[in-house]
C-alpha cells in the first residue's frame, strides 16, 4: 500500500519532519493530477486556452480528492489516470501503445487496489475509443483488440514484482477466506449519484455517506 515511488523520497527526510513531508507529498501530488489533466486536454483536443486550466483544476480539485486526500496510497492513480486514457488513444488511433503499458504498470505499481478500477476503466474507455473510430474493417478492430489486450497483460507483468508478492502475503490473511459476491448490490441510488454532482454538497469521509464522486464542482 505504499508502494509510490514517490515514497523513496523519505530517505531524504529525518525522522521528526516525515509527518510534514507527507502533507507536501499530498499538496504535490494534488497539483499533480492537474497537471496530468492539462496535458491530457491539450494533447486531446489540441488547444491550450483557459478552459483547459479550470477543467483541469476542477478534477484536482474535485470531491473525491477533497475527501480522500489524507489517505496518501490512493492518490497517485487519480494523477496517472490521465495519462493512460491518452496512452488508449495513441494505441487505438496512431497504433502507439506503450504510453499505455507503461502508465497503466505504474499505477497497478502505484497502488494495486484503485488500479483496479483503473483497469476496469481503461477497457470502457478503449470500447469507446473504437466505436468512435471511423468505419473500419473488422479485422483492424480486432487487430485493436488484440493489442490492447497484449499490453494490458504486459502492464500487468512489468508490475509482477509487487503484485506476486502481496497476493502471496494476502493468501495468509483473513483476506484469503473472502469470497466473490454472488448478486449485486447498489449502495447507492441514481438520484444520489446526480444529487453529489451539484454545487454545496457536502464532502463526506465517513463510512455511512453518499458517494464521493470526481465531479469539481461537487467541492465547490
């Protein structure tokens, strides 16, 4: 859960100031994910204007960073997840994909529990990637699909060295005995999710709270 490596950082620090280290390793971070965003839009939409600054903003900003940003080993993948959604797009539409690999590898890295959402948001996003292809031939959406499927497993190799270990520590937990849901649960109704995305709601940190969403204007 500490696997960032930004952690190597304190070995700079002495003992009695790692509690400050830790509050700018947040700050920066924050200002980190901002900057992934910025350059994510810029390069998306190929424009640099003011509107790329808010936006980018906002999402450093947002609820869910306001919420979470005491808990240091979750953060790193919000800032990395930019970066992957343009290394899908290189993939998919200039057949460039190692940006993808190697983002993805460093937030599994980074911290293995939010990559999987991260994972599972990468395989949407690359469905939507294709379908707003221009037509193509069904080979070359497979051709696609079959790349993306090749370095999604290679992310997940170069990340092996952690990720081999703490399964292995994990299976001798109570962890071990934990066992797939077998139906679904909705914790939280649709009206909620609109609801968080308004302006002077409340963030909520808590365990008993409505969800905490990346809208930036849920913080505002």
């Amino acid at each position: 859960y500490l696997s960032s490596p930004f952690n190597w950082l304190l070995v700079l620090v002495p003992e009695g100031l790692v509690i400050e280290f830790m509050t700018y390793l947040i700050v920066f971070k924050i200002g980190l994910a901002g900057l992934a965003m910025a350059w994510y839009l810029k390069k998306h939409f190929r424009s640099c204007n003011l509107a790329v600054t808010g936006i980018s903003m906002l999402y450093a900003m947002s609820a869910y960073m306001a919420a979470y940003s005491w808990n240091i080993m979750w953060l790193d993948c919000i800032w990395i997840a930019p970066v992957i959604l343009l290394g899908i797009e290189l993939l998919v539409r200039k057949n460039r994909p190692f940006l993808y690999a190697v983002s993805l590898a460093f937030g599994i890295v980074a911290n293995y529990y939010i990559a999987i959402m991260l994972c599972i948001f990468a395989v949407i996003y690359f469905l939507a990637e294709l379908v707003l292809l221009p037509r193509q031939k069904p080979e070359v959406y497979l051709r696609k699909t079959m790349v993306f499927g090749l370095f999604s497993l290679l992310a997940g190799g170069m990340a092996a060295f952690l990720l081999l270990p703490a399964y292995k520590c994990l299976m001798t937990t109570a962890s071990a005995d934990t066992t797939f849901p077998s139906s679904l649960v909705s914790y939280f109704s649709a009206l909620e999710m609109l609801a968080r995305h308004m302006m002077k709601v409340d963030v909520e940190i808590g365990l008993d709270h409505w969800p905490n969403l990346y809208s930036g204007a849920a913080c505002m």
